[in-house]
C-alpha cells in the first residue's frame, strides 16, 4: 500500500513536472533569433576574412595594425568581461549568498585610475604589443616564459568553461543535449575568429555587446515589475537576509566586503589591464589617450552592466520569496536559475527568451573569441616563432590552425565542466593560481627600481606554488565536507502563488526528516565558522590579493640581499611616469642611467645625452 502510495505521488510529481516543462520552452521565433545573432557573428567573420581590404599581416591579424577606434574597443572590452559565467553565475551568486557581490563591481572604480596612470603609460612609451614582452625588457626572458605559461594554463582551463555556461542554459529551456549545442557554438566561434582576426573579435564584441544590454536591462525591469516594484524587491531581499553585508575581518566569511573590494581589484587589474587579451585590444588603439578614454568607457560599462546583473539575481530572490524552486527540486542548483527565471517573466513574450539565450551566447562568444585570438599570438611569437622561419603568411596560417585546435579542445573538455558544482566559484579559484602573482610582478616591475629578474624569479614561482597548494587543500576541505558554502536559507512556505505548487506538495511528500544533532559539528560555512583558524580555509576572494601580496612581501626583503650590480642599468621608460617624477630623473630624452651602489645605498648616475 505504501509501495502504491509513493508511486502514485511521484506520478503526480512528474506530471507536474512536465506541465512545468511544457510553460518553460523555446518557441520558434526564440530559435530565429538565436540563430540570427549566430550568422550574424558568421557573417562579421567572412567579412574580414574575405572582403576586408587589409593586408596578411600578422600585425593586422592580431591588432587591427594600430588603427582602431576608441567607442569600439571600449565595447569589446566591457563585453569580453562580461562573459557568459557573468551573465549565468553572477545573479546565482547574488541569489545564494546575497548582494555583498556589488562590492566587487564597485572596486573597478579604483582600478581605471591604476590601469591609466601606472600600467598602460608603461606599454605605450615602449611600443608593446605583447604585454609579456615588459617582462622581458624589464627582468629576463625567464620571468617572461613563466608568465606567459602561465596565461597559456589558464587559458586551456577556462576556455571550455566560458562557452560551457550558455550551452548550459540553452540546454534548460530547450532540452537539446547540451554537448551538441557545445560543439556547434564552439566551431562558430573559432571560424570567425580564426578568419577574421582581431577586427571581427572587436565587431562581434560591439554586436554582442548591444544584445546584452538590452537583455540584462529587460530582464531586470521585467523582473521587478512582476515582484511588483522596486520597493517590494527591497522587501522581500531584506526579509531573507539578501541585503546584510559582513564588514568584519575574518577572512573565511566566504562574501565579506573587504575580501571582495581588495579581490575586485587585484582581478579587474590583472583581467583588464595585465591580460593579453584585452592588453591586445588597448594597445591597437593610435594613442595613449585613446586607450585612457577607452578604459573610462569600459569601466562605465562594467559597473552598469555587472551591477544590473547583480541586482538582477537579488530580483530573482524577490520573485521566489517563500518557494525556491532549487529547494522545491524544480530548478538542480543555482546556476540554472537564470534561465528558468527568464521563461517565467518573459516566457509570454514572443522572441524574448531568444534575446536573452542570445545575450548569454553573445556573452561568452566575446569573451572565447578575444582570448583564441591573443592566445594563438603569444603561442606564436613565444613558443613557435623562434624554431622557424617567421613570415606573415606563415604566422597567420599557424595562428589560424591553433584557433582550430583549441577550438576542438573546447568541445572536449566540455565534458569535465559539466560536473562543476558552482561555476563562478570554480572560475575565481582557477584564475586566483597566477592572477595575483602576475599582477605583483608586473606592478613590482613599474614600480621598484631596484627588484630585478632573480628576485622576481623567486618570488613569482614562490606566489604560484604557494597559491596551488593552499587551493589543492582547500579543496580537499570541500571534499571531506569541513568547508561547506550552503546558500543563505530559502523556504517553501508561500507556494500557493506560484504555478508549480502541486509539485512541490507531492514532491516533498517522500522526503525524510533528519532528527538535528545534539552537538554542532566542527565546520567552516559562508557565514561563520566554529573551526581553529586555518589558511585552508579562506574565502575563496581573498586568494588573488594573497597571490599578489607574496610576490611583494618576498621580493621586497630579497632585494636587500640579492642588490643591484653596478653596471645593472635604468631605463625610465620601463617605470611608470609618477616613479619617474619621485626618482627626479629630469628629461625623458635621457639615456639608461647606471645604478651605483655607494656605502650600501643606492643611487642613481644621471648622465645626459651629449
């Protein structure tokens, strides 16, 4: 008889299910405009890979040969920052953990003022195209070599995850099999990319760009027209705790104000300004003040777009106040909340569903396509052009077959991305491996004189080890359940105003009640932790400041003990111009000076031209 019972409650279930299934789906017109914003993308690709009338240069293929406008730029670089992890994820994070995320988009207000007075002078005044060829210049080939290894590791890991995300998505609202939408995505954006190089990058970027804001915007004003206005989304995120904020300094609070500020901008720093992918973009404009005018713009843009998407995932919570539907079981896990959360506002509207899949596809294609096309550039130049005979159609023709391969690999790896269990999580570890060293070099580089190529050596591979073994056992800590992220509380109270009531009724019916353990476990949550303090255990935000913090607070000390030999020589254009202003340097027209080292102190010889 109870057999019988549960098999009739879980038949209702599923029927449930399935009505639920059939409100939330892609109709033909959603298919149209996907497909359009996808030729459309096609389109840009054979355009300059067939009728542009510009020369096979490599120089052209991968920087547009400096010619490029500033408006167009600024688009592309807030679009490949706004990947589809963004898109997806950010309004997950908002939703799970509440709105200490906007922080993190506050923090690229202070990083505009580094990138255009610190780092992009440095580029400019000694022609790099490359922004590895500074380290060379700077230090050692050596330094260079690692660095760059290390933007190409992760690459290979992130690749597959920025293109993942949509497919996931698109999955959701259409039930095609998700590795199938992975592969046709994937080999569209390598044949633009691959044929029209940086040009069709940057035009892809400034269409897909358009198509995001105009579906992050109408999701957002949809969104909260439906909860019932503004005041009430306030309401309701207040009431679940979305909007309390953690300023304390306890570093394992997985979202506290601080950890997020001091991350934002250690990875809006490297991201934008000390990756080459966007670096690549910065420095195809004609000027100096073209790339600082750039940057402003881009900065407007991310704090617009990933504030919106932001308060979008504090909407979402609103809307699902008193029945979650990951907590109903409607919805597997966070990051597939977007897409559900679209249908059921916009499901109504004809195409729309389509424009936002498109945005999120529009999103990753950007950020995929800028980083196959500086990728091929610095496995060329780095790793293949010095074992050939290097020539301009021969550089484009290997840089095209490798946009084809990690293309493929893509596909591949999709595969393994699957079975993350929260996306931006995962990208914001990877990526905390080498961002937080890199950016301490490069700044360690504009900024001290005296550190040169060995101290940094040691301190770059120090940061690097350092960071993958605190990482690797944080992980294992996830693993054996001592760290354990579970979401702010939701509850299935208030379901009767929603249209997959019955669902959860019946759904809920078979789930066991588990008897609270008398004595609390030792463990370290989002929100607290009753554990002995541990470095294992940090926020997962802190890791990129730490990564930087090692280079410096190693280097600084080693340069005291490894000192500059006599004839090391200073070249001002290698230092940031304030640097060079405190140095009293005089004339920029002066040539490298010597530093002397006298009674332990160091000085600086000025000796001007003749």
């Amino acid at each position: 008889m109870t057999s019988s019972l549960a098999m009739a409650s879980s038949t209702v279930a599923t029927s449930a299910a399935e009505n639920i299934a059939q409100k939330f789906t892609f109709g033909t017109i959603d298919y149209i405009v996907f497909v359009f914003m996808l030729l459309t993308s096609a389109g840009i690709g054979v355009y300059f890979g067939f009728f542009s009338k510009s020369k096979n240069t490599t120089d052209e293929y991968l920087m547009g040969s400096k010619k490029m406008k500033t408006l167009p730029i600024a688009i592309s670089l807030v679009a490949s920052q706004l990947s589809g992890i963004a898109i997806m994820s950010v309004p997950a994070e908002n939703y799970s953990f509440g709105f200490a995320y906007i922080y993190m988009v506050f923090s690229i207000i202070l990083v505009v003022p580094i990138l255009n007075y610190i780092i992009v002078p440095v580029f400019y005044k000694n022609n790099i195209s490359n922004c590895y060829e500074y380290l060379q210049k700077r230090f050692d080939r050596r330094t260079r070599r690692v660095v760059t290894a290390s933007f190409v590791c992760n690459a290979c890991l992130m690749l597959p995850v920025y293109i993942f995300v949509p497919a996931l998505a698109f999955s959701q609202v259409t039930g095609i099999n998700i590795h199938l939408i992975n592969a046709v995505v994937c080999s569209i954006c390598m044949f633009y990319t691959m044929l029209g190089g940086i040009k069709a990058v940057v035009w892809t970027d400034v269409i897909q760009a358009g198509i995001m804001i105009t579906s992050v915007v109408l999701v957002g004003v949809l969104g909260t027209l439906k909860v019932g206005g503004l005041s009430k989304v306030l309401e309701n995120a207040a009431e679940g705790g979305r909007l309390d904020f953690f300023y304390g300094l306890d570093p394992r609070i997985r979202t506290s104000v601080l950890s997020l500020f001091t991350g934002g901008i250690c990875m809006w720093t490297g991201h934008i300004g000390l990756n080459q992918s966007c670096v690549q973009r910065i420095v195809s404009l004609p000027s100096m003040e073209n790339a600082r005018r750039a940057l402003v713009i881009t900065s407007f843009g991310v704090f617009f777009i990933m504030g919106f998407t932001s308060f979008t995932g504090i909407i979402m919570f609103a809307r699902y106040a008193g029945c979650d539907p990951i907590l109903a079981g409607v919805v597997e896990k966070a990051d597939k909340m977007m897409p559900f959360f679209v249908q059921d506002i916009m499901g109504h509207l004809k195409g729309m569903p389509g424009v936002f899949i498109s945005c999120v596809f529009s999103a990753a294609l950007s950020t995929m396509s800028a980083n196959l096309n500086s990728l091929a550039g610095v496995v060329y130049f780095d790793y293949i052009k010095p074992f050939i005979h290097h020539t301009d159609a021969k550089a484009n023709a290997i840089m095209k077959i490798f946009v084809v391969v990690m293309g493929t690999y893509c596909i591949i790896a999709g595969i393994m991305v699957q079975r993350f269990k929260s996306i931006l999580q995962t990208i914001i570890t990877i990526t905390s491996i080498n961002t937080g060293a890199v950016v301490g070099v490069f700044l360690l580089g504009m900024l001290v004189p005296r550190v040169k190529a060995k101290v940094v050596f040691v301190s770059l591979a120090l940061s690097i080890l350092t960071m993958l073994w605190i990482i690797i056992n944080a992980q294992m800590r996830f693993k054996s359940g001592v760290i354990r992220y579970d979401p702010l509380p939701t509850t299935l109270d208030r379901c009767e105003e929603y249209n997959f009531y019955e669902l959860i009724q019946k759904g809920n019916s078979s789930i066991p009640t588990v008897s609270s353990p008398t004595e609390a476990p030792l463990v370290t949550t989002a929100f607290e932790s009753n554990r002995p303090f541990s470095i294992y255990e940090i926020s997962f935000y802190w890791y990129k400041l730490i990564g930087g913090f090692i280079v410096w607070a190693t280097a600084i000390p080693l340069s005291y003990i490894w000192k500059p030999n006599e004839d090391d020589k200073y070249d001002p254009k290698l230092y940031s111009p304030f640097i060079n202003r405190l140095l009293d340097l005089g004339p920029k027209e002066m040539e490298n000076f010597p530093l002397k080292m006298e009674n332990g102190n160091t000085k600086i010889s000025i000796e001007a031209k003749s």
